[in-house]
C-alpha cells in the first residue's frame, strides 16, 4: 500500500516529466477559458480587469444569435469551406501524384515553381483578381472564393506530394503490370494508401476557408446575405464600441463545429502530418 509520501512523490515525478506538455495545454486552453468566462459577463464588467464573472449570463449566448443571423454566416461559411475543399482534392490529388510519381520533362522546374507561389502573398493578386471577378458579376457572392479552388492550391499539392513519395513505387508496378492504367493507379492503389495525407490536407484546406477573413471581406462584403462567420463576428464591433460578451459567446459557438471535426479526424490528420516530413 502505498504511503502518502510516495503518492505525492510520484505526483511530482510526473509533473516533472510532462512540465513541457502541461505547459503548452495551458498556453493552449487559457485563451477557451477567458473566451467562456467573459461569455459570461456582463457588457460593463468586460472593460473591467475582472477575470471571473460577478453574475453567470448564460443568456449571452441567445443575445448572440438574436443580434445576428449567426445560423445563416455559419451556413455560408459551411458551403465556402466544403465546395473549396472538395474542389481543392479534385485538383491537387492528380497534380500531386504527377509530381511525385511520373517522369515527365518540366517536373522539377513545376515544383520550384509551386514553392514561389507558396511564398508569393495573397495581396499581390488581389487587385487584378477582383477586376476578373467583378467583370464576371459575381462579387457578392463566394463562388471568387470557392472556384479558384478547381485549379488546386500550391500549399496542398506540396503536402500531398510530400506524402505521395513515402509509398514505394513497388505497389505502382505491380498495378501497371496488372494493366491499370495512370487513372486506375491513382483510384485504385494511390487513394487508399494516401487517405492520411488527403485527410490532412482537406482539414487545412476546410480550417482556412472556415477561419478566412481577408478573402469573404473583399469579396462578400456588400452582400450581408452571403457573409460568413469572419465577417458576423466582426459586426459585433461598431464605431465607438464592442460588445465583448457577445463576442465571447459567439467564437465559441463557431469553435464547436471546427472542434468536433477535429478530433473525428484527429488521427488521420496527425499520421499524414507525420508522414510527410518522413521523405522529401
């Protein structure tokens, strides 16, 4: 039976042991902490250094909902990130896998140019892009923001390509001596080894679309009916004033779908994170 003693003795063992990951699920979860308890408070009490609420408001949470269509922002933002990511994996899985295991002249030269657009920044194309869509009429609207996803994303092939040269060229051998084709190798061998690396990259790809704020800014901004979550929670915010509370509540409540997605797709997403940085 163990003595007191040692039972705090092995409490302070494992507390010296994982003090780094402890440290960082701190760093981590403080920010959650402090956006539920000043979801909490009051409007007054938000301007205050008070950390913990005088008085539990749960109804914050209904105020959210009835000062803003949160149901329709979170909505857009749903079909902004799925239609993005589902057109993302159409266009990205057969460039990835071209680039990872075809021998074609111009491979190499492609790739460099795939990592220059990774480094290239958003706002240099913004201005031509916006006179493209604006000639097309479809400002407004988050199609600018969902159909250039059909031509890929350079950070999405990178990833894909990175996990694509881990599967041994054996397996496409075999399948091409069994007669598939470059299309049935991809369907048929490629995909389901490759499901990590897919995942991780759809979930990065569904992350940006649900956090993007420049993008449904420049785009959507004159059209509150296709707003997304971004620019609702934004609206909290007026000339000489923020409603903290209401803020607070909100982020959470668009927090839960991201969460959950998360940890469905927890270890898919860390084994193709891991995997990619296996071979280069």
């Amino acid at each position: 039976m163990s003595t007191p003693q040692a039972r705090r003795g092995g409490f302070l063992l494992f507390v010296a042991r994982h003090a780094i990951g402890i440290a960082l699920a701190i760093m981590f979860l403080a920010p959650i902490v402090f956006l539920l308890l000043t979801s909490m408070m009051t409007s007054d009490q938000t301007l205050t250094a008070d950390l913990w609420p005088h008085s539990w408001h749960p109804e914050n949470y209904v105020e959210a909902f009835r000062r803003t269509p949160l149901l329709r922002f979170i909505g857009n933002t749903f079909l902004y990130a799925i239609l993005a990511t589902g057109f993302m994996l159409l266009a990205s899985v057969p460039a990835a896998y071209a680039l990872a295991k075809l021998r074609w002249r111009g491979r190499n030269l492609t790739m460099i140019l795939i990592i220059c657009m990774m480094m290239l920044p958003a706002q240099v194309t913004t201005v031509p892009l916006y006179m493209m869509w604006a000639n097309t009429g479809l400002t407004g609207t988050l199609w600018p923001l969902i159909l250039p996803m059909l031509a890929g994303d350079a950070f999405s092939v990178f990833l894909l390509r990175q996990f694509l040269v881990t599967i041994p060229d054996d397996y496409l051998d075999a399948a091409r001596i069994d007669g598939c084709g470059e299309w049935g190798t991809l369907l048929r061998v490629i995909l389901p080894m490759a499901r990590p690396g897919i995942a991780a990259a759809a979930m990065f790809q569904f992350f940006y679309a649900w956090n993007d704020y420049y993008g449904p800014f420049l785009y959507t901004s004159e059209n509150q009916e296709n707003w997304t979550i971004s620019l609702g929670l934004a609206s909290f915010r007026s000339l000489h004033h923020v409603e903290w509370h209401l803020v607070s509540a909100a982020t959470l409540l668009t927090m839960v779908p991201v969460i959950v997605l998360f940890f469905l797709a927890q270890k898919a997403f860390v084994q193709g994170v891991t995997l990619t940085g296996v071979k280069g």
